[in-house]
C-alpha cells in the first residue's frame, strides 16, 4: 500500500490515465504550426496595410511617445521602437515573415518559432491598442509550441532526419502548459461574465450585436430574433464556464473531446458569421487542435495517407535526459505562473500579492492576459467624426478624404473599417479612458499631418474637433439613443475627456 492508502499499480494507472489525457497527437502538433505560421502571416499583411499610420513616427503613435503615452512598465520591450522610420518597422515586418515561413514549412523548427514568437511580442508592445483577444492569445500559443516538437510532422526538419520508432504521442509540461492555456481562456470568460445581462435577463448577445464597430450584417440580422439571442446567451456562458472541464474526463475521451471540439469550432465560427474580431475565431480554433484525439487523425488518415500514424522523426521522441528534465521544471514553473496570471483576474483581492510583487516578470515573457471577454456587455458606443475647420472657414471631414461633415450614422459603420487593427485603434481610442484622452492628442495630429501632404501644404487647417456621436443601446424593443460628444479641440490643446465620461455616467 501507498502513502495515499492505494495499491501501488492502481496508483500508477491513475497517474498513467492523468498523463494520457494530456498527450498531444504529433499530427496535431503539425496542424498547429500549420495554423500559427499561417495566422502570422495573415497578420503581417495587415500591419503593412497601415505600416505607415499606425507604427511610424508619421503616424498616430510616434516612438518618442510611446513610453511614457503608454505607461509600460519595467520589463516591456521591443524592438520596434528603437526607430521610427517606415524602413526599419518595413525589415522587422520581413524578418518576421521570413521566421513565419520557415515555421510553416518546419525549416529550423524550434529557432524559427523562437524568433516569430519574439518578433510578434516585439509589434504587439509596439501599438498594444491595435490588439484584441485573437493576438494576445497567439502570442500565448507561439509560446508554450516553443518547447514542443512542432516539425515532429509534416516539416523539412521531419523529412531530413532519419525516422525512429518515437512513440506518434506525446507528454510533457508544455502539452500540459498548453492545454490549460486554452482551458483558461474559456473559464476566465466564463466566470467573469456575472452581469445581470448574461445570468438573469441573458440579453448580453442582443447588446454585443448592437455594438456597430464589430456587428456585421448577418449579426445586425440576428437582432431580429430577440429570443434566439437569449438563448445563445445561455448556451455561451454554460459552454464557455463547463465545457473544457469536459476534456479530462477520463472514459470516452476521444468521443466526448470530439464533440466538445466541434461545439467550440461551431461557436467560434458562429462569432465569425456575426462579427468582426479579426483573427480571434481562426486562432481559437487552431488553438483546439491541440486536443484533437489521435482516433480522429486514424479516420483521416484512412482518407488520406499522409495523416497516418507512422512514427514521427527520432529527434521528437521523449527522453529522460538532464536536459529534458530542466526544461520541463522550467516550463511547469512558468505554467503555474500563467495560471496565477488568469487566477488574479478571477479573485483579485486574493491575488493582490502577486499584482504588486510578481507580475514583472509576466512583463518580459509577455504573459499579460485578461480574457475577462465582453464580461460587462456594452451598452454605450459610438463612432468618431473629426471636424477640420480651414483657414478659408468651410468644414471637411478628415475620416471621409475632406468630404462634407456627415453626422448620420453608417449604414453598415463595421465596413469602415476592413483591417482588424485599425478597426481595434479606434475602438479604444473612442473608450472613455485617461488612455484613450492621451492618444487622441496624437491621432489628430496625424490627421492634419496626413490631410497636408495629400494637399501639398494648400487648404491648411486652423484646428480640429474630434467628436463621438454616441449611441446607448436600450433594452430590446427600444431604439438607440444618439448624442454628439466633443472629446478634444485641438486649438487650445484642451482635452475634454472628462464630458465624454460623465456623459457616460449618466
């Protein structure tokens, strides 16, 4: 008998079940380089659609500012702020896609997802208004994968060496680490989401799709069906808070993850269909191939030869060594770090310890991570019109190319804005925050900047105003109701974001 009243093999099978339900199929560690590789590239395409605004000194946050504009604290760094010219954002921008290409085809697997991971740390503590959930957690992913055998399949690193007889599963703290990353991200929402809107009257989903600045068109349809909506409301929250507990019960598991998988897949894509969160949806949803049982790549590998279970490459194979050993403390260290990381958002009084003495280090690793996601539904929104009086006396409106002053409403305001980034700028940019008063000093700035090279120093501006017409959603059926708001004068360099929130307040 043991220490904890068992026999010693029924112990050991329990600890070798409680192992197994953490094994990542080699396949699956394929597909999720695959996806992450893919996934970085897509987003390089869109910083270098706004290269120019959004990460040059030209733009609407210079390098010089950025410090103390942003309040970083000890630790943050990056690499893009050592200069603000178009030329040196343009080769970090190449470099990163030249490390995502390389982790795609799995060239120098473990180096290129090292430097690809660094490199988008680097770009995301470059404009962190530009962010959203999706990049916070493909930073986390590019993580934890730097200590998994990624070019274990599907890879020129696979291909080059010799094959062995490594078992096609695997298990270590960063398969652990990695799963409960995922896991966290769902029950830091779920447990958040205590608004009354969400456990009582369950109308969060009706106001989430009132939210003009993500809503798309079948979203703003679905408004139509009030009641389906209260029912999706219920539906995410209990999927988000019990679902992934289902993932380690330990008789069925490959059926009961499969159908758990695809419920999330469907949700995520349900979240596409409705709205516009850029990457968010395609990085969780490559995020769930961690979990893909092996049954699932056997059936597909029926289909298509390629997915069979043919041992992956001698060098992935799992050892014993010192070497090994070091690294999985490590990992498990920084594991249990990230869970005290979303812990702290769940409990904060009970955390507090941690948030003044530990989160530092969270700061050098880029660990920050609140997915305390449309917890507190929003009621309030809004969209921006920046007011350029010229030196002649007439008014243009410098978001429309110096057309006339339109005050109405988009028809469609989530068309504005096609690149995620841009279209996250100006949702924290409108918030009422001391952050968001501080940047749009710099935003208008940018605006006449940008309005007098495209008019060759002509038709010069005299000041600006940079007003939100504000929009409260009202309980359904209610129509929403609009007010214009001025955040910031430029001419008396006031700022008046102190009427944007106790309009708020009200």
């Amino acid at each position: 008998m043991t220490a904890t009243g068992l026999p010693p093999s029924l112990g050991m099978t329990a600890l070798a079940k409680i192992c197994n339900l953490f094994r990542i199929d080699t396949r699956s560690l394929g597909f999720l380089r695959i996806g992450l590789a893919t996934l970085v590239l897509w987003d390089l395409i869109l910083h270098a659609q706004y290269l120019r605004a959004h990460l040059t000194d030209f733009g609407v946050l210079p390098t010089w500012s950025t410090s103390w504009l942003i309040n970083y604290q000890p630790g943050h760094w990056s690499l893009h702020l050592a200069s603000g010219t178009w030329q040196w954002q343009l080769a970090l921008l190449m470099l990163q896609g030249m490390a995502a290409v390389a982790l795609l085809v799995g060239y120098r697997t473990r180096w290129a997802t090292m430097l690809t991971w660094l490199l988008l740390c680097s770009i995301q503590t470059r404009h962190p208004l530009l962010l959203n959930g999706g990049d916070h957690l493909m930073r986390m992913l590019l993580f934890w994968s730097i200590f998994l055998p990624l070019g274990a399949r599907w890879s020129i690193d696979n291909y080059r060496l010799p094959q062995g007889s490594s078992p096609p599963r695997i298990f270590s703290a960063a398969t652990v680490a990695i799963m409960l990353q995922m896991c966290f991200m769902y029950w830091v929402s779920g447990f958040t989401k205590t608004d009354p809107l969400w456990t009582e009257t369950r109308w969060a989903l009706y106001y989430a799709l009132n939210v003009d600045h993500i809503a798309n068109g079948f979203g703003k349809w679905l408004l139509n069906f009030p009641e389906l909506l209260r029912w999706l409301s219920l539906a995410t929250l209990w999927l988000e808070c019990w679902g992934p507990f289902l993932l380690f019960i330990p008789f069925f598991t490959a059926r009961i993850r499969t159908l758990v998988i695809l419920a999330f897949i469907g949700f995520h894509f349900g979240i596409f269909l409705c709205m516009d969160v850029g990457l968010f949806s395609w990085v969780s949803i490559v995020g769930w191939t961690v979990f893909l049982p092996g049954s699932v790549w056997d059936w597909l590998g029926r289909r298509f030869p390629s997915l069979s279970a043919e041992s992956a490459a001698s060098k992935t194979a799992e050892t014993n060594s010192a070497y090994a050993r070091l690294i999985n403390l490590t990992v498990a260290v920084l594991m249990i770090y990230g869970a005290v990381f979303n812990l702290q958002v769940l409990a904060p009084n009970s955390f507090r310890w941690f948030d003044h003495q530990w989160k530092s280090l969270g700061y050098v690793l880029r660990f920050e991570q609140r997915w305390d996601l449309f917890a507190s539904p929003v009621v309030k929104d809004g969209w921006l019109v920046a007011v350029a009086t010229l030196q002649d006396g007439s008014q243009v409106d410098l978001h429309h190319g110096g057309q006339p002053v339109n005050w109405e409403k988009p028809a469609m305001l989530s068309d504005r804005y096609r690149n995620t980034h841009r279209r996250m700028y100006f949702v924290n940019l409108k918030q009422p925050s001391k952050m968001a008063a501080a940047h749009r000093q710099f935003y208008v700035a940018y605006l006449k900047r940008d309005w007098h090279e495209r008019n060759g120093g002509q038709r010069r501006i005299q000041n600006v105003d940079l007003y939100i017409v504000a929009e409260f959603t009202k309980p359904y059926p209610e129509i929403p109701e609009q007010k214009r708001v001025l955040l910031y004068r430029d001419k008396s360099r006031r700022e008046l974001g102190d009427i944007w929130n106790d309009f708020l307040d009200e």
